[in-house]
C-alpha cells in the first residue's frame, strides 16, 4: 500500500519481464530507505499497445511502484525525440495530478542514476518544489568507461544544467565521485553511500565444503570489462589438478560459446542464477575472482564479503576502497596468473568470520538505511 506521505524515487533501470535483474542495485537501495521512511517509486517505460498514457498502481510489491506506459514514438529520429519529450512532460503532469487526488505528499525526489533519471526528477521538482537527491552508480561517467564523453555536447549541456538543481548528492564510491566532479561542479552536500546487501541471503555458512576441489567463482554479466576469458585461460594455465572454476552468468549464447571454446572438466558454467543460487555457491565456494578492467564499486564482491568469501581482484579504480588485506587479495592489474597461484596459500591466512561479520555490519539494509538517515535528516526530509 503507498503511504499518505513518502518520498518519490525515479530509477533510471527497474527490473522487468524483459530484465527481472535490472537496477536491481537500485532496488536494494530504495528498500533500504523503506526501513526509514515509506517510498514510491514511478517507472516510465515505453508502450507498443496503447496510443495514451497510462499510469498502473503497483502498491503490494516488496518496492511500491507506479508504472507509468508512454506509447512509443515513431517517425523521423529528430521529431520522435521531441514528441517523446513532449509525452514524457504529459505523463509526469499525469503523475503529479494523481498524487494530488490521491491526497500522498512527496516529501521529496530521489533519482538514482544520471541518464535519464535526473532529466525525469527535474521536470517533478518543477511541479512538485520539494527537495532532490541524487545517486550515482554509473560506471559511463567514468573515465576509463568513457561512455559520457561521448555523448554530444548538447546532452552535456543539458546535464550540466540540471544537476545545478539538485540538493544532495550520494555516490557509491570516492572513485566515482571523483569521476562524477569531472563532469559536474557541486557546491551542495555530498555523501558516500555503498551498495547494499539482502543479508537475509547473503551470510556465512561454515563447513560446507566436502571434500571437494578448491573452488574459485566468477559472477558477472560476462562483458568485455569483466575479463571473464583472461580469468578461465589462468586457471587452465595453472594446471592446478586439485581445484575447479565456477563461471556463472552472461546470455545462453554466451555459455555456450565458453563451453565450446574450454573444455577443460574443470570449469563449470551457468547462466545467471537467483539470488539464493549465487549465495549458495558463495557459501561454498573458497575465492570469488575478479578481473574487471574498472568498477565503481561491485555489488558481487560486498555480497561475496557478507558470506564470508574472500576476494582476489585487481586493484583498480574503486575496488581499493573496500577490499584490503583483511578480506581479499588484491593484485596488480594483468597479473591474474600469480594470483590465481598464491590463493592456495594467501586464502587460508584469511579469516572468514571476521570478513562476514564486518561486511554485514558495513553493507546491510539497516545500515545504509541509516546512512540514507543523514542525508534525508541534512535536507530535513525526516
């Protein structure tokens, strides 16, 4: 049920039939910030079976949710963008007036994610005239990502302009902020708040490995900035008999093409699994691997820390920030060979209890919750 008095949340990604994982990061956040305050959030997504705008209540989901349908545009690029532009300022004024019939306050907006998010939380700070924080997780801002600077400088321009309206900011890492004051210069409040963790499902559970190999786990999506190949060609390389490699994510296709390509009886693969299956296999698995070319935080790695799993990663851009001698083992990036090789060693000196124990105490709902507390209580939302 959506409360009588809630801050309005605007996600750039929210998960749906086509991609149930999507924005799931932002997800988390937005439950989280339920155990300080009562939310909702508003979803545009594009329509081909409707010519009108339609708003859809979805109030008994685990995150409260209108859904708002904008038929899609067709026609010339340059006059699909403007009348797409046109529907979008329609469907928010349709928001904003079912807001007020349904007698719910916005106490204030909350964009996660600059494209388009932001350029959606403006045009409702324009009506609605309350308090705007943003968050930012985007790995395009960055620059070793470079996606943002390729942009045209219009939609820079645009940007530049927006963001000045904003009241607080929160960024899921030093490295990305400082990626972020690249782009944009900030004069208000800022905030590093992490990623959050569902620690209902991610947590330690202790001997369950029997009698199986050494179990390295690579999570990831599969991409080119995962290096997830660089990782298999390692192992393989290693002939290290007593252990395996669990490779879990990326398209069928791409699975398919993996398994075709290694053959080694060491490796596994599996498309992406629920979120209990990842836990399972962090629960009982000896190191998650990394190889990411950059990450302005890594959502697999502080869930591999809540199960008490250690991390072998590069130590680059934001992975630092969170993983050190105590949880992990960082190695210089291209190096993946040698640190493949000294886990054997490196992993058993570490111990798993304190990394469980200090990543639930760092990245649990109740505790980003509270950090979410400071900025809201700074702008006087609560």
């Amino acid at each position: 049920m959506i409360s009588k008095s809630v801050v309005l949340h605007i996600p750039s990604w929210f998960p749906n039939s086509e991609d149930p994982f999507a924005g799931d990061f932002i997800v988390r956040h937005m439950q989280a910030i339920q155990g300080i305050t009562p939310i909702v959030a508003v979803h545009f997504t594009k329509s081909n079976h409707s010519s009108e705008i339609q708003l859809i209540q979805h109030p008994d989901v685990e995150v409260p949710f209108i859904e708002v349908l904008i038929p899609e545009e067709k026609g010339i690029k340059y006059l699909r963008q403007w009348n797409a532009q046109r529907r979008q300022q329609k469907a928010i004024a349709a928001c904003c007036h079912y807001l007020k019939t349904q007698q719910i306050k916005v106490l204030a907006i909350h964009s996660h994610v600059l494209h388009p998010a932001a350029n959606i939380a403006f045009q409702f700070k324009k009506q609605l005239k309350c308090p705007w924080i943003h968050s930012e997780h985007w790995s395009a801002l960055t620059e070793e990502n470079g996606e943002y600077n390729r942009k045209s400088n219009l939609f820079k321009l645009y940007y530049k302009s927006i963001i000045e309206k904003v009241d607080a900011f929160t960024f899921v890492s030093k490295y990305l902020s400082n990626s972020f004051h690249q782009h944009f210069k900030i004069k208000v409040a800022q905030f590093i708040v992490s990623n959050t963790v569902d620690t209902s499902q991610f947590y330690i559970q202790e001997n369950l490995k029997n009698k199986r190999p050494f179990r390295f786990l690579h999570v990831s999506s599969l991409g080119e900035v995962k290096q997830a190949e660089a990782i298999i060609e390692a192992f393989i390389a290693l002939g290290h008999n007593d252990s395996e490699l669990w490779i879990v994510g990326g398209t069928f296709e791409k699975n398919d093409s993996l398994r075709a390509k290694y053959k080694d009886q060491r490796l596994q693969f599996l498309t992406p699994q629920t979120y209990d299956a990842i836990a399972l296999l962090m629960q009982d698995s000896d190191a998650l691997v990394l190889n990411s070319l950059y990450e302005t935080q890594s959502c697999v790695a502080i869930e591999a820390l809540c199960c008490g799993l250690p991390v072998l990663a590069p130590s680059v851009a934001a992975l630092p920030e969170f993983l050190n001698a105590e949880n992990s083992i960082l190695f210089k990036e291209g190096q993946i060979m040698d640190a493949l090789q000294n886990a054997f060693i490196n992993i058993a000196q570490l111990n798993k209890q304190k990394i469980a124990e200090k990543a639930l105490a760092q990245y649990s709902y109740s505790k980003i919750g509270n950090d979410f507390k400071a900025v809201y209580k700074q702008l006087g939302i609560i």
